[in-house]
C-alpha cells in the first residue's frame, strides 16, 4: 500500500539517466552500486529449480539457514529439509540481491547433517529483474489550488465571470526530500530528469496525482546527505 506522501520509482527508469550523470571512467557497475543502495531487491532471487538428485547417504531433517557458495550475488538465505529418501527440497527465505538466471548454488553435505552425501546443489530459476522503489517525501508540503476564470468587466465594479475550460483547477505543489542519503538524492533527480517533459503519479494523503515537474533543486548539506526540493504542477491527461 502506497505511504501517505511518497512517489514510486522505477530502477530501469533511472539507469540510463545516471550514466549521464558521472564521469565517462565510471563503469556500469558504479551505477548499479548506486541503485542497489536504494533497491536492495534488485536481482533478488524468486524461485529455484534443477534440485540435485536423492541421495540415501544424506541426513534426514530440516536445516535452517544454511551455509553455502556459488551464485554472483548476496543475501540470499535458504532452509533446507530433506526426507527420508534423501530427497531436497528448498525454501526461499531471503531473496538477496545482484544473482543471476542459472546461477548454482551449492550446500556442502557438514551442512545437512554430515551423512555422507554428496553436495546438494540447485539452480536459481527466476529474479526479480526490475523493481520499483517507493520514496516518501516530507509531510510538510504545499498543496496551491486556483481555478481559471474568463471574467468580463462592465465598469463601476460590476463584472461576469465563468470557468474556463473543462478541469478549470490549477494546482501546484511542493515535494521535499531532505537530509536523504546521496545515493537516495541521485536516484530521485535521476528519476525528474528521466520524466522531463512527461507526467508521472505520486500519492498525497489517500489521492493519486498526475504531476509533471516544473523545476528542482538540489541542496548539498554534507558531503553524503543532501536534500531535493521539487516544484511539482498537476495534469489531468490519461
């Protein structure tokens, strides 16, 4: 459920914006360091398969947490029960981050029980490839609301007046992020600078709103907190 003030954002939407943003000696990597500080789901394992075969030697039981290698990522935390046959079977509990399709993972036998069995090895079959960041802006923000008019004046103060056009409501508003880590900072300006132009949704008490930014401004407190503040305008468009 969306906060009472907070924008959601999309990883792949600021990706390529950040290469823009550093210099041409920072390689891919340098940005996703920085992305994976504000989505730390990013690559994180969904589902496993290819489980290696029974094996009669291994114990029986269930082994919570365990030890294991292989894979390109981290964090990742599984529980492991095997029956009576030797037979796995794998429970997801971290997903980690930064694993790819195919990685293999492998449990050394000291880790279930020391039967005797070979290592227990298994493949991991889905990752969550492009998540989105909920970011909350601060609760003291301004909400602007004027309605455009057409207004005839006849002299001596008597005028006529009628709205003008359909959503006759102009509405401005203030979103700030302040004393934010750098790296949530980078993300956001990344994100305003990606919808240059476009609209895009952002949660204000229990309404969704379509706004477009007008501007922002990057206040550099510390050399790792700084603080955005956005002029945001709604628009009233599919």
């Amino acid at each position: 459920m969306a906060r009472a003030f907070s924008v959601t954002i999309n990883r792949d939407d600021v990706l390529s914006t950040l290469t823009t943003k550093f210099p041409s000696s920072a390689t891919e990597e340098d940005y996703l360091d920085i992305l994976n500080e504000i989505y730390t789901d990013f690559n994180a394992i969904v589902s496993v398969d290819t489980v290696g075969a029974a094996d009669a030697s291994r114990a029986e039981g269930t082994y919570s947490n365990v030890a294991f290698t292989g894979g390109s990522g981290t964090g990742a935390s599984f529980n492991v029960t095997i029956d009576g046959s030797g037979a796995a079977s794998i429970t997801l509990v971290k997903g980690g981050k930064g694993y790819a399709v195919n990685d293999t993972i492998t449990i050394a036998d000291t880790e279930l029980g020391s039967g005797g069995a070979v290592p227990l090895t298994f493949d991991v079959a889905v990752i969550a490839t492009n998540p989105s960041k909920e970011l909350n802006f601060n609760r003291n923000t301004n909400r602007t609301s004027t309605h455009r008019t057409l207004t005839a004046k006849f002299g001596d103060g008597y005028e006529q007046r009628v709205l003008d056009g359909i959503n006759t409501k102009n509405e401005t508003l203030s979103a700030l992020f302040s004393n934010r880590v750098w790296q949530e900072i980078e993300i956001i300006s990344a994100f305003l600078d990606a919808k240059a132009g476009r609209s895009f949704n952002i949660v204000l008490q229990r309404e969704t709103l379509k706004v477009v930014c007008e501007n922002y401004n990057v206040t550099y407190t510390q050399p790792n907190v700084h603080t955005l503040s956005a002029n945001l305008k709604r628009v009233y468009e599919p």
